[in-house]
C-alpha cells in the first residue's frame, strides 16, 4: 500500500513537473513571437472610425471566399491568389471597408506562395492579435483596423528595413491601380 501511494506522487510531480515545463515553453514562444510586430500583439483605441455589421450583412457585401477569410479568420489556398503576381503601381485596400493598407513599393517576392508586404502604410490601420490556433506555432495574426477583418499574419523573417513579413490573402485584398488613387 505504501509503495502505490508512494507510486502515485512520484506520478503527480512528474506530471506536474512535464506540465509545468510545456507551459514555459509556451509562454517564452509566445512573448517571443508576440514581438513581432515590434510590441506585444495588444488591443489599442483605433486611429481610424470603426464599421461595425452583422454578419447577415457582410454576407450580402463579402464574396463567399472572402467572407470565409475576413470574418471566418480562413486562410487561401498556397499560390492560387489574383494579387500574388502583381507588380503594377498602386495601393492594396482591405476588401472589407477599402482601407489603404499596403502600396506595391512595399510589396516583395518572399516565396510563400501568399502576397507579402514588409510594412504597412500605416500601423494604425491594422491590429494585431496573438493566434494560438495551431498548437506550438503561436503567430501574430493581421487584422483591419477599420472592420476587424482578418487579412493575414506577420512574421519576423522579411527583407531590410523592417525584418517583417505581412504574408495576407489575396481575397482579403483589394487592389487600385496608381491611376486611381491619384
């Protein structure tokens, strides 16, 4: 009897300990990856006017597929995005509320098979959020200031000046040529 008892404690201090060791693990590559975006993934007063709709009424705007990103927090398809291959002069709007996030001097090749931006016109048209959807991947997820869609993630592995990639779907992007943003 002593010996089971005995059995059972080493048992809860290992599990305790097994326990313990997973969730500092996770917390300092959380903390690590929540620097991404140059401060902790942190909720802020937006700088620009909120739009807020039901869902019945961004059905009736959003394509499904960018329903399903912007407002399902869906990701497309590798490679199979209308902006990937675009080089033409211009701004890259949220398809929600056409808010002026990325132009294509910002835009560069990073080989994700996604659009990817080293920064963005202004960090006070998008917001950032810790995602733990993935077990053991923490990332940044992008979202639109302005509708709270979700366009993307951004991660710490992009060209000079910036050192970060905003790797967003296509769907949840707009684009306007030069032409007109004049």
């Amino acid at each position: 009897m002593y010996y089971l008892r005995n059995h059972d404690q080493v048992l809860v201090s290992v599990r305790a300990w097994i326990t313990s060791f997973i969730l500092l693990g996770m917390i300092t590559c959380c903390s690590e990856n929540s620097e991404i975006a140059g401060h902790r993934a942190e909720r802020k007063e937006p700088m620009v006017d909120k739009i807020v709709r039901s869902d019945e009424e961004w059905r009736e705007i959003l394509t499904p597929e960018q329903y399903d990103v912007l407002r399902r927090k869906g990701t497309e398809k590798a490679c199979t995005g209308t902006l990937l291959e675009n080089k033409e002069p211009g701004t890259y709007v949220c398809a929600g509320c056409e808010l002026e996030l990325f132009n294509s001097e910002m835009k560069y090749e990073s080989g994700t098979g996604w659009p990817s931006y080293f920064q963005p016109i202004s960090d006070d048209h998008l917001r950032y959020e810790d995602d733990l959807s993935i077990p053991g991947r923490p990332r940044i997820e992008v979202l639109c200031a302005r509708c709270d869609g979700h366009l993307g993630h951004v991660f710490k592995d992009g060209p000079p000046p910036t050192g970060k990639r905003y790797c967003m779907n296509s769907v949840a992007l707009k684009f306007v040529p030069k032409e007109r943003t004049e």
